[in-house]
C-alpha cells in the first residue's frame, strides 16, 4: 500500500518538472519572436525606419515639385489669373499686335466690360503715321471722302484674332453688336452744299461732316488719355466755312500742342475751277475690342509698370 503511494508522488514530480521545462522552452521562443534578429520588435522598428524614409523622400518630391511650379508660373506670369470684369477704365493693359515691327504695345482701358460698348483698350501712343489727301484737289477730295474707312481699315491690321474680335480707328462710332463694330465706317453722305457758288453751282460732291468722334472724345477727357504729346487722326469728318468764298473740307485730329483739331484735305474757292491739295500725316490709334474669355495676369494696371498682360 505505502509502496503505490510513493509511486504516485515520483510520477507526479516528474510531470511537474517536465512541464517546467517545456514552459522554459516557450519562453525562450516567444522572447525571441519579439526581440530576437527577425522577431517582432525587430521587424517593427525596421518598417518604422522605412515607412520614416518614404515620407521623408515622399516631402522632399513634393517641396521639388512645388518650386518647379512656383518657378514655371513666375517665369510665365502665372501668379494670378484677373477675370476681365476686374479692369476699370483707364487701366494700363500690354496687348500683341501680332504685327512684325510693332509686337507688344501699351494700351489702356477705353471702356471697360461693364460698358454698352464692350471690352475696348486703346493703343497709349500712335502706332504708326497715316498721310491722307493728295497733291491735287480731286485726290484731296477721294481721300476725304473715303478717310474714316481708310482710317479704319490701317487700324484692322492691329487685330490679333487669339486676343481681339475687331479693330477700329479712335474717333469712329464705337457701337457693337455680336463682338464687331456694327458702325465704325458711319458716315453722312453727300454732295455738300456751299454756302457760295462754285464753278456755276452751290453744291460738291463731297460728304458732309459728322459727330462720330463725340463718344471717345469725351471717355478720352474723363480719364485724360486725349493728349498723348503726339498729333493723332480722329475717323471724323468735319466741313467749315470761314467766308463766304472758301470752303475747307477737314478729318478731325488730336493735336499735341492744341488738342482737339481738324486738318485740310481740300478746300474750295468761289469762282475758282481747283483749289490746292493737301497731304497731312498723322499718327493712328487703333481701339480694339477684346474678347471677353481672355486670361489676364500682371499687376494691378494702375501703371505701365504694373500693367496687365493678356495670356
């Protein structure tokens, strides 16, 4: 009987030992899944290191890229894109004529796109001299009868067609319809009467005078841009009789000194079959009249140094 007690407590010693070890066994296992070469903690902090990396690359990509855009829309005058409603009259703008010789010029808002008449800027200067009349009486008298179309016409070669819907000579009607200048070669029609008898008749087959160049003239004077220290032509006719016996037959002008003016293109005397021809020359400036979907970018158009610049 004694002899089957003890035999009970040998075995159960030895499992208790057994498990002990076993125990140890795992334990040294599970230590080193966690801190051994390849164990878990291991393996943690070589993905932290990693992950550390990317995100370090990752900002260091981005910060590149974003000073190549910064770089790329400087250099482009990409900083901020003005919607046109923002220009107000008188605003300094820089627009391409697309013209070899002439390129880039300064212009400034005539009316801006709030106004009845569109979107429309003006050169700041002349842009190039336009010589009207002739050296005889009837080539003064065909160029005055056809100087707001010829006018109008020299200003049309200043219409960039990415940038520009229509082109007029200043001075001419500025009414528009469907993005074009519905009136600009407006005129009154002849023959002229005199206020004497010419060649046994009181009348000439000249046309007579218009008002046309009101309209800009007076914009022009608000926002003092009408002198520009140039003489430049209006596309405006203008007839006046000084006497009774001579009769002059003017285009209107903006004199540098003067200001508003009128020169001769040819002149009538009474009881005299001709009469002198005259060949004045002027500067011209277009009016242009812009599209509205254009990107606008620059300064605040306050100065020709901060002036807008048309994309």
């Amino acid at each position: 009987m004694n002899k089957q007690k003890s035999k009970q407590k040998g075995i159960t010693l030895i499992a208790l030992v057994v498990t002990i070890i076993i125990l140890i066994i795992l334990a040294g296992v599970s230590i080193n899944m966690v801190v051994g070469n390849n164990g878990i903690i291991t393996q943690a902090q070589r993905v932290a290191r990693e992950t550390a990396n990317v995100t370090i690359a990752s900002e260091e990509q981005m910060n590149a890229l974003v000073e190549e855009m910064n770089e790329y829309m400087s250099e482009n005058n990409m900083e901020t894109i003005i919607p046109v409603s923002k220009l107000e009259a008188g605003n300094y703008i820089k627009y391409d004529t697309g013209v070899e010789g002439v390129g880039v010029i300064t212009c400034r808002v005539l009316y801006p796109a709030n106004f009845q008449y569109g979107l429309q800027i003006i050169s700041d200067k002349s842009v190039e001299t336009i010589t009207l009349g002739g050296s005889t009486f009837e080539e003064g008298r065909i160029s005055y009868n056809n100087a707001i179309e010829t006018l109008n016409n020299a200003a049309e070669k200043y219409r960039n067609a990415e940038y520009a819907t229509d082109v007029r000579c200043v001075g001419s009607m500025p009414t528009v319809e469907n993005g074009v200048f519905i009136n600009k070669n407006s005129e009154t029609a002849g023959p002229t009467t005199l206020p004497f008898l010419f060649n046994g008749s009181t009348s000439i087959d000249c046309k007579g005078e218009d008002t046309n160049y009101t309209t800009d003239q007076e914009q022009m004077q608000d926002l003092e841009i009408l002198m520009t220290g140039q003489s430049y032509w209006l596309a405006s006719r203008n007839v006046h009789s000084n006497s009774s016996s001579i009769c002059y037959f003017n285009v209107r002008a903006v004199f540098s000194t003067t200001g508003l003016n009128a020169d001769c293109l040819c002149r009538v005397y009474t009881g005299e079959p001709s009469s002198i021809g005259l060949s004045p020359a002027y500067g011209l400036r277009p009016c242009i009249l812009l599209k509205t979907d254009i990107k606008l970018t620059g300064g605040d158009g306050k100065t020709e140094e901060t002036a807008y610049i048309i994309q």
